[in-house]
C-alpha cells in the first residue's frame, strides 16, 4: 500500500519503520529536513520536505495516489487540517491523531464532518489500559479482545507461587479455571508452549481467559483479585487527567500531584472529586506526606521517562503499591524492558498497534482484523479476526486443522460465549477468534493456516 506519514515525530518514525519492514512504499512528510535527511538514511522511505496541509507539498508526495495519510504532528489542529486537504487532493483513508480532551466529546463529529477514517488519541488509550491494570493489579497488562469480553493478561511467576515447576498440560487443573497459556519469555527467549512445556520460577507468562476465569486465576493463585484501594498520581497532564476521571468514575479516590499552579487550577476544576496537590512530585517528603507508604497504587505520569522510572523504582522500595510506569522513548524499550517496573504504560506503541491494525485490516480483502497488539518485546503479536465467510479455516476439528508453526489459537468467541478451544472444537462463519503468533504480517483469518508447500 503507499502509505504517507505527516510528521516524523518519535510516532511517525516509528511508524515508518513498522510499516516499510511490512513492505509498504511510504512517503514521510516534515518540514524539518535535517530530521527527514536522518530517517531516510537509515530507513527505505521516501521524504518530502514541506507543510503537509499545503496542497502543493501533498501534491508532491502523490496524496492523490495514496490508499492511507497518517497525520502525527505536534498540533491536533494541523492533523485535522492534513486530512481534510488530503481529502480534497486524493480519495485516500485518513488517520488524525487528536490529544486534546477538548475534543475528545466531538470525536464522532469531527470524524464525519471532515472525513475522517480513524482518530486516535494515545493518552486516553493510555489512560484505559491502565485502569485496567488498576482494577486488576495482578496483573501487569491486560489486552483485550471482543469489545472486552476476553482479556489477554501478563503476570511474572514469582517464587512460591504454584506455577513454579508445573506442566503445561496441567495448567487449567491447577488453577481450577478454563484458562490458555499463549506465550512464555525466558530471558531472551520467546515460547509459543507445547503441552509438555516445564514453566519455571522467573517466566513472563501471557494468559487468555474470560474475565470470570482471570478473576478465578487470580484468587487461585492468592493474588489480589479486588481493585486498588487508592492511587497516588505523579503528573497532571493529559494522561493524568483521562486516568483521574476513569478512577474516579470507578469510585477509586485519587490523589495528584502536579508542579504547575496554573495546571491545577484547570485541574481542580475539571475533576471536582479528586484532590490535587501543587509541589514536585520527586520530592520525598511530599510523597511521603500524600501517603505513597499508604497507596494502593502510584502512577508515574511526569514528562521525564528517567524521573517516571526512578520513581517507580523508589515506590518498590518503601512501599507495597501496585507501579504503573509511562515510558515515552521508543529508543530505550531495550533497557526499560529489562527493568523491574511492575507495569509500564506506552502511548507511542499503542499508536503504533492502532495503526498497524488498521492497515493490516485494509489490506485484508473482508477487512476481517479486529484488533491486534504487540507482546512480549514486540516478538509476538495477537490478533482478533472476525469470521465473516467460509475458508479452508472453517468447519475443520482445530486438531486436524494445519496452522503456521509457532501460531495457537488462543480463544474462539460465538455470540457471547468465550471458547478456550480444545482439539475437537471448529472455527464457524460469524465467530471471532483470537490468535498468537510469533509470524508477522497476518492480515486474514486464512493466514493462520500453514503455507502450501
């Protein structure tokens, strides 16, 4: 697909290198050419140096031949603007991302009147996978799948716990609930595990189950299955704010701490239920006096990754608090990935998920992708397809259907029955199922299925 990215930002870098190692022909458009000058020697993109709300500067990057524009500038303003010209220019899907919560309430509005495929807003998916992980601290992410009735989960198997030394195979009896282990890292090693597979003491493990079931898990495991108490907040920016007000729609109490007067200002005003506290949030005593010790969570959300981190390491040593931790520098995943932090929140690769999904689900010829995340270092992906037709997928026992290697299908969801599949269940025309596969680039429910040799 020729795919146009406007802005190339840390998003619409990665981005571009996301989409030009999937074979796209992408054209980057900026006007900082010495930006542009770096990317395009080290990625196999075309750039353009310009305004890309200009007609002239989209007119040279061909829009008019375009299947997809991506705007990802600084300004939500510029974004709209982009997509609108890019609308008269060509007849190409446009992708906006919109930050501000001044529009957030005319999303659908501001779609239909300007044409607009898809709008995305990192700061408030943020927000929602955090409360996620809020509402069940045990876990250190949660993906979901079919409108959230299928949770994909991420736990550490920690000492002690009964996971240490089991069998695959014995998993569900274990834990006395239907649940499907998808995915094991082992250090630098990513599993997709067979029955006989030994977990051990250290593993990062990937569950598919239905919320009952991981609620079941959980408690089975005597870990926590209830929300968090309270929570502490570091940061009172846009992320802050969308968390603030989905905790405090969960009658969750939330304390936040923001440097900025005038910011907490806009604050108290806009979140009437939450207490805001004006200081510096790396200050101890602060912390300390806004009861940190006492937390059930504490959220960092500062604009500085190195004070997020070391902040959240702080919190893992003076208290018991559940840690959510923002990362905004692509670049670092390697070494953050490595670190201890309980749970990390990363708005640009949830960006990059939403986009991807979209065009993956474009280029699919029944537009069948429903949903589709990265896990696990960005090594495995797990995709949501709807079944909309017959195929050689379907109607066929999963225990004589021939998948790709390293592929499982984790979960089968019929009306509103959410199926841990087992060797005698079939895939039927208006299911939905979800898979986990260390390929890239699957784009139809059909793809699951091992090439034709």
């Amino acid at each position: 697909m020729k795919i146009i990215i406007v802005g190339c930002g840390k998003v619409g870098r990665a981005l571009a290198d996301l989409l030009s190692a999937e074979q796209h022909d992408i054209t980057l458009v900026d006007t900082n050419a010495s930006k542009l000058r770096r990317i395009t020697e080290d990625i196999d993109v075309m750039g353009i140096v310009g305004n890309g709300a200009d007609i002239d500067t989209l007119t040279e990057a061909d829009a008019q031949n375009a299947d997809i524009l991506i705007a990802m500038t600084g300004s939500d303003e510029t974004n709209l603007l982009v997509c609108l010209m890019a609308g008269k220019v060509g007849h190409c899907q446009t992708i906006a991302r919109v930050r501000n919560p001044m529009y957030s309430r005319e999303i659908d509005f501001i779609k239909a009147q300007l044409g607009i495929s898809m709008v995305i807003n990192p700061e408030y998916a943020a927000a929602q996978e955090a409360a996620r992980v809020l509402r069940f601290p045990a876990a250190e992410k949660i993906d979901t799948f079919a409108h959230g009735k299928i949770q994909l989960f991420k736990i550490t198997i920690r000492e002690g716990m009964p996971l240490d030394g089991l069998e695959m195979r014995h998993l569900s009896s274990a834990c006395h609930c239907d649940v499907l282990l998808c995915a094991v890292e082992r250090g630098d090693t990513v599993t997709i595990p067979g029955g006989s597979f030994v977990l051990h003491k250290g593993d990062v493990i990937s569950v598919v189950a239905s919320e009952q079931n991981m609620i079941q898990f959980f408690a089975n495991l005597g870990l926590p299955t209830k929300p968090v108490s309270n929570v502490l907040i570091a940061g009172g920016g846009r992320l802050g704010y969308y968390l603030t007000q989905n905790l405090l729609a969960s009658k969750i109490p939330v304390t936040v701490i923001e440097e900025r007067q005038e910011r907490c200002d806009e604050l108290a005003e806009l979140l009437p239920g939450a207490v805001i506290v004006n200081g510096d949030a790396t200050d101890r005593k602060l912390l300390h006096s806004e009861g940190l010790l006492r937390a059930g969570a504490f959220v960092t959300l500062m604009s500085l990754d190195e004070e997020n981190i070391f902040l959240s390491l702080y919190s893992r040593m003076v208290s018991k608090a559940k840690n959510v931790t923002k990362i905004n520098h692509i670049t670092y995943d390697d070494v953050v990935y490595g670190m201890d932090l309980d749970s990390t929140l990363q708005p640009k690769f949830m960006t990059a998920d939403y986009i991807l999904q979209y065009v993956r689900a474009q280029q699919s010829s029944g537009h069948n992708i429903e949903t589709l995340y990265r896990l696990l270092d960005n090594r495995v992906e797990a995709i949501e397809f709807s079944v909309n037709a017959p195929s050689a997928a379907t109607d066929i026992p999963l225990a004589e259907l021939s998948t790709r290697d390293n592929l499982l299908i984790c979960c089968i969801m019929r009306d509103d029955q959410v199926i841990i599949p087992r060797g005698s269940d079939r895939i039927q025309v208006g299911d939905s199922i979800v898979v986990v596969t260390l390929a890239k680039g699957l784009q139809d429910v059909t793809d699951i299925l091992a090439p034709v040799k």
